[in-house]
C-alpha cells in the first residue's frame, strides 16, 4: 500500500490536521505490521507515554489499553470518539532532574501500565503529527542462545570508580556490547590511553576481577546493573597500590594479576592442577579471577572450607539484583528442600548429561549446584547469585533484564531445565503409548509410568514428579479416553471470592454539598450498576437524582462509565473513579465540564500552566450566554467557600454575584479596597474561563456576551487566580483515593478465607474443556468440546501448590488476594489419591517452605518463608535479610507457591519421620 505523507501545518491560528483519525489508525497499523516483519538486531523503537498514547487510541477509535498492532477482535472493549490529543508528553516517564539531552527513564515504569514501544517509522508519524517529546529511543537486541528479540529498554548503568581521585561517573552502554566498547567509552570519557587502562568488575566496592578487552559482552561479564567498575591507570609502567584493599585485606599488588590456585571443585569432580574441574570452567573467558574468596563463581563466597554442623549454612540471603526478588524467593525455596541440598552437597558430577539436546548441556545444574553450596557454607554472608543469573539469561531470556517477573514461572523452568541437565538417560527410547482399551486403571498406570521413566529419570523425577488420572468423554460418542500423566507441580484455582471493596468520591452537581468518598461493596463479577445502586444507598441519593460516574485521570475525564451493563472487572484498583449527583432530567440539560488550571502570574507562560485538582460536572438549563457558564462555575464552587468569608448572593443582570465583604475582622476579611474592585467586576464575569471547542484544540476566552453553541457537552477550563485561591479551599478538589488501595501488608481476611482442600477440589472437579482445547475424538473422527476430569495417582515425595492468584486475559490483568488456609503439618491427602497406593503408602505431608508474592501487579515484592528441619524452625529469607519467624506468622493471604515434603506415618497429632534421611553436619 501506499503511506500518504503527514504533517501539519498553521494557517491563521487554525490547525489543519494531514488525515483524519481513521487514517491516522491505518498509517500506524501498517507501518507496525512492517515492522514486525523485519524484526532484527539493531532496529530502533521509540518508548511513548501510555498516557498519551492511551488518548490518541480513544481518538482513532482504538480499543484503549490495547498495545498490540493487530486488527481487534470484535469482541475488544472499543472506545468513543475523544479529542485530539496534545502533542506527546513522555514527562511522566523520565526523571525531573534528566538531561535534556539525554532524558533518564525512571527505573519504575513498566511496558503496558506507563509506556508502549513504537517503531522507529510509526514514531516518525506520531512525531510529525503531533511533535512533544522528550523523545526516547531504544535499540532491539538479541537474548539468550535462543536469540529472542527484545527491546532494551533500560541499558546498563555502571558507576565509573577513578581510582586517581576517587570521583565517580555514570557509564550507560547496552548489556550486549563488549569489554572493547566498555574500555573505549571510559577512555575517552577519562582522556586514558587504552594501554594504560585496567578495568575491574568492583561489584559491592571490593575488587572483583579485572576485566580484559575482548569481544565478551558485559552480560556475559556479569556486569550488573548500578554497579560499581574501578578504573585503574598505569603510572610510568606500574599499577598504582594502596587503593583501598582487595577482599582478603591484602594490599594490591604492582604487577599483573593472575588466576590464583583453587581447591575447590565443581559439583564434586576431580580438581586439576590448574584449580578447575576438566569439565567446567569457574573463570570465564575475558575475566581474570582476584582471588579464590571473591572469584569462584558467585560472589562474597568462600567454597574451600569443608561444611561442619557447626557452621553448616543455610541461613544466608541472596542479594537483589535489581528486581530479583522473584528468583531469591524461589531459589530459596529450592536449596531448603531436604532431597535438592542432599543431592548438590555430593558429588553429582557423574549425573551431568552434557548430550541431552533439551537441556543445557549441564551448566544450569552446575550453576545451581555452586550457588547452593555457597548458601549453605556462607554462613550468614549473603551471596550476589550474579553467575546464576547469568547463566539464566544465556538459556531463558524471558528472565533477563531487571524486570520483575514472576517466581512460579521460574521455579517451572528451574525444575524442567536441572530435571534434564541431570537426565541419566543418555539416549532416550522411541516409546509408542497405548489406548486403556478397558484395561485396569492399575496396569494402564504403571505402564505410563515405566514408558516416563524410560525417557526421564533425574534426582527431579525421584522427589518432585507425581502423576495424575486424565479422564475425557465425548459428548456426541460417549468415547472415554484414559491418559496417566506426569506432574511437576499443582497449579490450584482459587475459588472466586464473592465481593470487592470500591472507593468513590461523590460530588453533588448542584453544588450543594462538599465531595464524599465512599467505599462500598460490590460483586466482583457484577457492572456499573451494581457499583451505582450501591453507591445511592450509601451517599442518600434522591429520586430525582442520578449517579453520573467518570474516571479522572491526570486532572481530566478519561471516561465516562455510562453504560449500566460494562463490568466492573475493567475498572482497576488503581484507578481514580467519582461519581455526579446530577437530576435525572439531565438528558435534556447541557452538562458542563469544568478543568482546573493553574491560572496567569508572573512566572508561568500560558503554555506552561498545569492542569492541577478534580474536574467537575454540572448542568446548564437553556444555556445562552458566557454569564449562564459563570454562574454554573459559582454555583458548584459555592461548598469549597472558605469560612473567613461570608457569602452575600445577589443576582444582578440575570447572573449571580458574590459579595465577599465580612462584617467581622479577621484573617478571612477583605478590605474596602478590595470590596470595591469585586462590586466594579459586576459587569464582567466571576471567573477566568475559557471555551474548549474543536476537539480541544482551540481555546476562546469566555466573556459575559459570549454566545453559547447548543451541544449535549460543553467544556471549559477554570484558570485560578490567587482570588480563587483565596475564596476556595482548593484542598477538598486534591488527592483523590485510589478505587482500591494495596499495600505491601497483607492481612488475613477471614471472612473470605478458603481452604487449601476447597482449592484442591476445583483443580480436580469435571469441567468441560475450552472452545480453545478442543479434544479429537478418535471415534467421531472430530475435534469435540470433551468433558475433562482429573484425579491424583501417585503423589511424589516433595509435592508443590501454586495457588493460581493471577489471572490474564487479553484486555485485563487481575490478582486475587484471597487468603488460603493450608496446613502447615499434617496434610493427608489420603483421599485424594485414587491408586490402590492409597492404602500402602503414606500421604501425609508438612510444610517446609512458600514462596510469597506482597502486592499487585503493578510491582510488588517477593519473599520466602523456610524452614530448617534439623533446628525445626522457620525464617523469612526477604533477598539478603534473613530473620526468625514464628510458624504463627507465616500464613497469610501473600502465600503463592507452598513446597510440601512426604511425613511418614497416619496424621495421629504428631508428624512422622520424613521420607529421606538428612545429612548430618
């Protein structure tokens, strides 16, 4: 197709647009789709205010919220004609003190909730259209051996040491470039010849390694994000001395450092005279290793001392990252697993497979397998799990960056990906499965069960592999399939909670109250309507009134929510949500809209007024003239009256007027200077307004004759002068609350408690499937909406829930904070188990370990709660603090994944002996 060229241009004041939003909408899908067609290393996209960018969607009829560049389903949430949006404004995303030059995102944002990423060609029409900034343009870069594209939208930032005098300085360069582009950026922001440059990785401010010029990327150095680098120069051919001290409280040496011997051995192997295992190298290419206490590996760690029970570990936190508390809390959770620590504490090298194609050719496991030793030999030192994450990276790009993610996710991949570094089975058979053709479910079980083993056997499949009855039925055949599946884990549903609380300031259009939030209860799955009726049984509501409701956002109406029937799963907890008590012959009344502004004084230019407090609603009755608009603004002003004024109203002209004079003397009278200057206005208007006309983007000042144009809405904006801030109380229009407000504190809530069985019941109970998971009936010969149910079969020792709080769809993001009851001892699931194993084995468990996740989606904070069997006593692992906690504490509604370990022996008040014996220390 062909692209029409863009831009805009002035003729006389007006503003003549190149195209109409509906073209605008076609020109930015059309240039997305080629984009994403030629996706690439290297390709430049554009960071854009979700604010902004969410009012041009509402003005080409977009469906807002959606940032993908496909055509919408028909389904999608579509939105109404808006205005034309101002030119683009990124200023909520960067910092107030950023260069202009080089503007600084704020490290807070996320991509969907503050900014949506652009092409470089889409960016170009946006920019032509509608110019603004400040502009922020990201490379596109490749992650992971899988070489999934991504745009960095936060390169690395590194603190530059000068060892010379100690000054520091910010280097930004993106965490693919190389150790050559790092010492060419320092050099010639320090004027250092390269030849005389040394570079250290001085990660928590001690000297790490050196860093070597070579085509290593800085990832691949693992080089963190706001940590320190120590630039050294050499001084008539010798390296300074005496610059603070190395780790091990040695001064540094004048000549050439080089790998110091090791004792220490990998995952238990052999040790080489060189100090590295034959299989596995802890010094990485490009990087030279300190010392053996800072360099093997992970960092803060000191790997030769062999582990006594005296000083075994296992009380050590891990450091964040940078929006790591994701993969500290489920690192946590995996080395205090009693089978997971046993195993990595010896010797495993033999079980490394380096040929099994889906995984990773053992260097996951081995990364693990070090970080665990160093948690449990470090005593209380936390330990920076930067090589882990590294290695993360490499083989899961998904986890990269400094995002936050999400801790289940990772545990997944965690177990699949050691499950299959750790395979014994070398070469994996062909295995053809069988139909249950009627035979006993026992023999159908144990078949699956050998044909898995065939093909999976690890120290995973040992502890944490289950398996589970699938059961499906053809509605149309009657046709009933039996399967025996494997399971690493048990992703629960929580049962939907009935109720949410909704907070809702509520302002009366005629101006006879002051606004009043309410906080009502509503139906979670319920609509506007349900949230209205609630709302007028709480604030009183007339029957001559209705509730007008409206989302303000950045001091305007985003939108109104007129429709009784949209549900109240699209109005988020963040959001900013009131509600106009207008009379219900309102639809034959023009309603006005007034926006407040930061009125003319000395310092601002016109263009630099803010839009700043709550804009009102009220309603004009046959609307004529400017005078009509000013008193309406009187009207609704009239609550926010400060009382050191006394308010005497006349109607002079057909308009209302004020007369501010006190009879009392005090800090609220005016003066008689002051009295006469108000009685000489009569004749013009109260306020400084001005007329919103051609889709905002003109505006007219209004006067007394101003002819009013008939229309459903008219909008104007109230300029404040400091006489409006002397009569008003502007503090009752600031700060409205959020629709629900969420805290890092989580409460228990018992009256919307479930149990951890109620949970268990809605995983297991018979549904049928979706229009999406279709099942082909081999009898029909079609694919049919089966019925599906499942039962648990054969329970592994160490058995994990993730209560499913989060829930995704297309257009909303939801979390639950339901708090489920579980058991921290004495879980059997006895009746649960359909095997005739049921009645052998013993299916009780006690909790060891949750991984918890505090907040919402937005953010929110990672922790986990372990236990440490031989003391018998928990702790909070919270990154690098670690604290006692008592087992009372550690059931909240933050719980997201629960590890459960097998207790031999019936649930008779007393826990049993576990399944497998602890090492002693």
């Amino acid at each position: 197709m062909t692209i029409p060229d863009s831009g805009y241009m002035m003729e006389n004041g007006s503003i003549e647009l190149p195209c109409t939003p509906e073209e605008e909408k076609r020109i930015v899908l059309e240039l997305s789709r080629q984009a994403e067609s030629n996706l690439r290393e290297g390709n430049v996209y554009y960071v854009v205010s979700t604010r902004w960018y969410k009012g041009w969607q509402k003005y080409t009829g977009q469906p807002v919220g959606v940032f993908t560049f496909d055509e919408p389903p028909t389904e999608a949430p579509t939105s109404s004609a808006a205005d034309r949006p101002g030119p683009i404004d990124n200023s909520d995303l960067v910092f107030n003190g950023s260069d202009g030059a080089d503007p600084q995102l704020l490290r807070t944002v996320e991509e969907g909730r503050h900014y949506v990423l652009v092409p470089k060609d889409v960016w170009e029409r946006l920019y032509a259209w509608y110019k603004g900034g400040p502009v922020l343009a990201r490379k596109m870069i490749s992650a992971g051996d899988s070489k999934q594209f991504h745009v960095e939208v936060f390169p690395l930032c590194l603190t530059l040491v000068d060892a010379r005098d100690n000054s520091q300085s910010v280097v930004r360069l993106s965490k693919k470039a190389s150790l050559h582009e790092l010492y060419k950026t320092v050099c010639r922001l320090k004027g250092v010849e390269s030849e005389k440059a040394r570079i250290w990785d001085y990660f928590n401010k001690q000297k790490q390694t050196v860093l070597v010029v070579s085509n290593q990327t800085l990832e691949e150095s693992s080089l963190q994000m706001d940590q320190h680098i120590l630039l050294e120069v050499q001084i008539d051919g010798f390296w300074p001395s005496g610059f603070g001290m190395d780790s091990t409280g040695n001064d540094l040496a004048l000549v050439p450092v080089e790998p110091l011997r090791s004792s220490v051995t990998i995952a238990g192997g052999p040790t080489l005279s060189n100090g590295y295992s034959s299989s596995y190298s802890s010094s990485i290419y490009g990087v030279i290793n300190l010392s053996s206490t800072n360099g093997d590996m992970e960092d803060g760690y000191e790997s030769s001392r062999p582990m006594t029970r005296v000083d075994r570990g296992g009380l050590a936190g891990l450091q964040n990252l940078g929006n790591t508390c994701f993969m500290n809390s489920a690192i946590q959770c995996l080395v205090h697993t009693p089978p997971i620590f046993e195993y990595f504490l010896e010797d495993y090298s033999s079980e490394i497979n380096r040929q099994n194609p889906l995984g990773m050719h053992g260097e996951l496991a081995l990364a693990f397998g070090e970080l665990l030793r160093k948690l449990w030999s470090s005593g209380r030192t936390p330990v920076a799990p930067r090589a882990f994450k590294t290695k993360l990276a490499r083989f899961a790009p998904q986890f990269s960056g400094y995002n936050q993610h999400d801790s289940q996710e990772l545990l997944a991949f965690l177990l699949d990906g050691l499950h299959e570094d750790l395979n014994r089975v070398k070469q994996k058979p062909y295995i053809e499965t069988k139909d249950s053709d009627g035979r006993p479910d026992e023999e159908v079980a144990d078949e699956y069960w050998r044909y898995h083993k065939a093909r999976n056997d690890s120290i995973i499949v040992d502890v944490c592999q289950g398996q589970y009855k699938s059961t499906l039925v053809c509605p149309v055949c009657n046709k009933i399939s039996i399967t025996f599946d494997p399971f690493m884990y048990l992703s629960l549903p929580l049962p939907s909670t009935a109720t949410r609380t909704m907070t809702v300031t509520v302002f009366y259009g005629d101006g006879i109250g002051l606004p009043i939030p309410y906080t009502v209860t509503v139906l979670k799955q319920g609509c506007c309507k349900d949230l209205i009726q609630a709302l007028g049984a709480a604030c009183c509501l007339r029957t001559d009134e209705y509730l007008l409701l409206a989302e303000v956002y950045e001091h305007r109406i985003y939108r109104y929510l007129e429709n009784p029937s949209e549900v109240l799963g699209t109005i988020k907890d963040d959001e900013h949500i009131v509600a106009f008590r207008l009379p219900k012959n309102g639809a034959e009344l023009t309603r006005l809209e007034i926006a407040h502004r930061i009125g003319e004084n000395d310092n601002l230019r016109a263009s630099e007024r803010k839009l700043f407090l709550t804009p009102l609603i009220t309603f004009l009755e046959d609307p004529q003239s400017g005078a009509d608009i000013d008193l309406a603004v009187h009207r609704i002003l009239s609550p926010l009256r400060k009382k050191g004024y006394s308010s005497s109203i006349s109607i002079r002209n057909g308009r209302e007027s004020t007369n501010g004079c006190s009879s009392q003397l005090g800090p609220g009278t005016q003066s008689a200077e002051n009295c006469e200057s108000e009685e000489m206005s009569i004749n013009s208007l109260s306020f400084h307004l001005c007329m919103m006309e051609d889709g905002g983007l003109s505006r007219r000042r209004i006067s007394k004759e101003t002819v009013i144009k008939f229309g459903r809405v008219v909008k104007v904006m109230l300029d404040w002068t400091e006489r409006e801030f002397d009569l008003y109380d502007a503090s009752y229009l600031k700060d409205l609350p959020e629709v629900h407000k969420t805290g890092l504190t989580v409460k228990k809530t018992k009256q919307e408690a479930i149990s951890l069985f109620s949970c268990l019941d809605a995983f297991l109970k018979e549904e049928p499937l979706g229009p999406d998971d279709m099942w082909y009936c081999p009898r029909c010969k079609e694919h049919r909406q089966a019925s599906k149910k499942l039962d648990l079969w054969r329970l592994p020792d160490i058995l994990v829930f993730h209560l499913k709080r989060f829930s995704y769809s297309r257009w909303l993001k939801n979390k639950l904070d339901t708090f489920v009851n579980f058991p921290t001892c004495n879980l059997d699931l006895s009746n649960y188990v359909k095997s005739n194993e049921a009645s052998e084995g013993s299916h009780v468990y006690e909790l060891y370990a949750i991984s918890n996740h505090y907040g919402g989606l937005g953010g929110g904070h990672y922790s986990a709660y372990c236990k440490l069997i031989d003391d018998n006593r928990w702790y909070h692992f919270d990154d690098a603090h670690v604290s006692p906690v008592s087992e009372d504490e550690i059931k909240t509604s933050a719980a997201y994944v629960l590890f459960y370990r097998r207790v031999r022996g019936k649930p008779n008040g007393a826990v049993g002996e576990p399944s497998h014996g602890y090492r002693a220390f």
